[in-house]
C-alpha cells in the first residue's frame, strides 16, 4: 500500500508556490468557522534566510489561496482535496531566534472599507437580504442567501462596520453568515441543525474531548418588550417551551410584533446551543466542516446530534495533520407564543401545531405575517405562503398599480390564498 500523505497547496497573488515554499513552511493553520468570524488561515515559515522579511515580504494587496490534499487517506486510493478558499494578507509576524515568519490572512472580501471604516446609515423599507445584498455589492463580492427573508421597516446602522453590522443583523434574525472564497455566504442554522448528521466520531477515535454541561443556563422561554409607535403602546412577546419558570428577558429593540417574535427566538437559540458543548482534538480530515451536524458516540447520556462551530486544521512540514473541533449540541424549539398588549388582554396560540386551512381570502389590515402566524403558528413563515401564492399576490398588486408587491408586503382585500 502507498503511503499516507497530506500536504497543503498554495497559491500567492494567484501563483503556485508549493515547491518553493516547501523547504520554508514549518506549520499550516486553517479556521474555518460557521458563522459570527471570518475564516482564517496562518502559514509559519522559517526565516533563516531573510528572505521573508526581506525581498520575499508581503505588502498591501497580496492574497493568498489554500487546499488541504490527502492522498491514500483512509485507504488506498482516497485521495480527497479540501479548498480553504481565498484570504487577505493580514497579519505579519516575525521572531526569533531561530527567524520565523508568521503569514496570516482572513477572508474578507477585498474592499479594504468592509471591516475597516465605520459607518452609520438608516436601513428603510427593505429586507435583511436587500441590506446584506447592498453591503455586497459595495464589497465587490457575491452573496449567497438562503435562509428565510425577513422585512424591515427601520434599522439604525450606527458607527458600524458593514462586516459588524451585517454578523450582528444576521445573528438578530437567527440566520448564519459565513465569509468565504470571496462570498458572503448566509442561510438558516436551525434548518442545518434539523438535518441529518453526515457523520459519526466515536469516543476511540478521538485524541483528547472536553464536554461542558452548563445546568443554570438552559431557559424555557423568552420575553421581550418593545414599543409599537403607531400604537404609542409598549407591548410584550413572551415565548414558552416549557413552564416558565426560566425566562430569558431582553431589553433589545422591535419595531413590531413579528420582529420582536424573531428576535427573541433567535437569542433564546443562541443561549441554549451554549448550554451544551464540546471540544475534540482527533486525527486530521476534510470531512469535518464548520456548519456540518455530526453524532457523538460512546459518550454516554451526552451522546447526540451536534452542530460544528468551527474547524482548526493544523498541518505540520512532517506530515502530521490534526482537527480540532468546538460544537454544540444541536437545538430545536418548540412551545407556545404568549402575546400581551401592555396590561391587557393575554392571547396564547401554538406555536407548532396550528391547524392550518387550504384557502384563505385576505381581509383589511392582514399581512403576510399575520395570516401565517394565524394559520401556520408562526409569522416567520410567511415566505411558505408568499412562495405558494407569489403569482396571484404580483398580479394583485400589480392590478393595484405597483410594480410589485415586495415579497409579500403589499397585499390586497379579496386576494385568495392557499396556504401550505
């Protein structure tokens, strides 16, 4: 049988420079995380001969691409190649004795503006993908959006930068960005999280775990207070999975009930996947990618589904290759929406188990939102029906002398519709 082997490619300002790098590289980093960071990646030269911090130094602009190859891997045969993906040259690094050169870079998109100046804006009438649509397009890069849109009426980007404020909005929406190969990639983390896992790591092939069960902070609901300005009322949203008897209360910002519905769910996810997490060191592959669910095995009561945070693949000029891997265990909320308007009425509906009807006939101040909260359980599966009916909502609201109706925003009296 062939030897095992791993080594990594890599391309400087477009130019492979494998081979004259190869008597130079002591270790390869790569970070590739889900979402919230960029991805990262650090080459640790020796600098012996000074050329590295000398004619060889990086300057302002330079770029480098990585792929991680694996020839007879798991067997003969399994050759695989992993694209770390495109980075900016970041940050350098010098030391000694003995003289090491640390090349970092980060994949950002290559306007120098995106993480670098703040700015402050008024975001009116648009979608968190027509916001994230127009910060790409001033970065010069694609994106590539998934998840579920949702509107906005308002939204103050203040003293920002757009890579800033484009994670923190993603992250209010329960949506996952990812930087990568010149992409803003974003789609739905609970979606990923209900997928199946496309792998297993067995507690014998793991190197070395830390597993950390954090019991006080796991809550069973969530409540927000925000205030309707049309209405001049402060309202509340309140969420439950369980009794109640921990509630997560927030003092953030909703301009409406259904944002204030999205928000809430989104921060009690983001506390929850804390509850239960794990750190993995074990032999290297390209089969372990952030966003990726896996099952644990041979753990006891802390086997499950987890969901991958972030990948560290460290290489070394020896041919050692290892993962290391943060996950969580995987998440999914069910409950009941408890609404109140100030000290009023308290109107309770289910969140998950709403009967729904096969058609429905818009009546005077319905939305989109509405009706999917009504007949779906939740507002924030409006896009379900929008998608099913998008045909009779446009020629509505273009029967209505607009261009279109906005992803559902504009809809009309007498419209009828079928709900999925």
């Amino acid at each position: 049988m062939n030897a095992r082997q791993s080594y990594v490619v890599v391309k400087y300002n477009d130019k492979d420079i494998t081979r004259i790098i190869t008597d130079y590289i002591e270790s390869f980093q790569y970070v590739d995380n889900a979402s919230g960071k960029a991805d990262t990646v650090k080459l640790k030269m020796n600098d012996r001969s000074g050329k590295w911090s000398g004619s060889w130094i990086p300057v302002q602009g330079d770029n480098v691409q990585t792929t991680i190859r694996l020839t007879n891997w798991s067997s003969e045969g399994d050759n695989r190649k992993y694209n770390c993906g495109f980075f900016m040259i970041d940050d350098l690094e010098f030391s000694g004795p003995p003289s090491v050169a640390s090349i970092g870079g980060i994949a950002t998109p290559i306007q120098e503006d995106f993480n670098v100046t703040e700015k402050s804006k008024t975001w009116k009438k648009t979608t968190v993908k027509g916001i994230l649509k127009k910060i790409a397009k001033s970065a010069g890069v694609e994106l590539y959006f998934s998840g579920q849109d949702y509107p906005i009426d308002e939204l103050e980007q203040s003293r920002k930068t757009n890579q800033a404020f484009a994670f923190e909005l993603c992250s209010s929406y329960n949506l996952a960005m990812k930087l990568y190969n010149r992409k803003i990639v974003v789609f739905d983390q609970t979606e990923y999280e209900k997928k199946k896992a496309s792998l297993t790591i067995k507690k014998n092939q793991v190197d070395s775990w830390n597993i950390k069960k954090k019991m006080t902070r796991a809550y069973d609901g969530v409540q927000i207070s925000y205030t309707d300005s049309k209405k001049n009322k402060t309202l509340k949203y309140k969420f439950l999975t369980g009794k109640g008897k921990r509630i997560l209360k927030l003092n953030e910002s909703a301009e409406s009930l259904q944002d204030a519905e999205i928000k809430a769910k989104a921060k009690l996810l983001e506390n929850n996947r804390a509850c239960q997490t794990v750190s993995i060191k074990l032999k290297g592959d390209t089969k372990y990618v952030a966003s990726k669910c896996c099952n644990l095995e041979g753990f006891g009561k802390l086997d499950g589904k987890y969901y991958i945070d972030t990948v560290i693949h460290d290489k070394d000029p020896g041919g050692g290759y290892n993962c290391s891997l943060e996950l969580h265990l995987c998440v999914i909320i069910k409950g009941v929406t408890v609404a109140k308007v100030g000290s009023g009425k308290t109107v309770k509906k289910a969140s998950s188990s709403s009967k729904t009807k096969k058609k429905y006939t818009i009546v005077s101040g319905d939305t989109l939102w509405g009706i999917s909260t009504k007949q779906l359980g939740s507002g924030a599966k409006y896009m379900q029906i929008y998608n099913k009916n998008s045909g009779t909502i446009e020629s509505a609201a273009k029967a209505h002398g607009r261009s279109s109706s906005s992803n559902g925003h504009w809809i009309y009296p007498g419209t009828v519709l079928t709900i999925p």
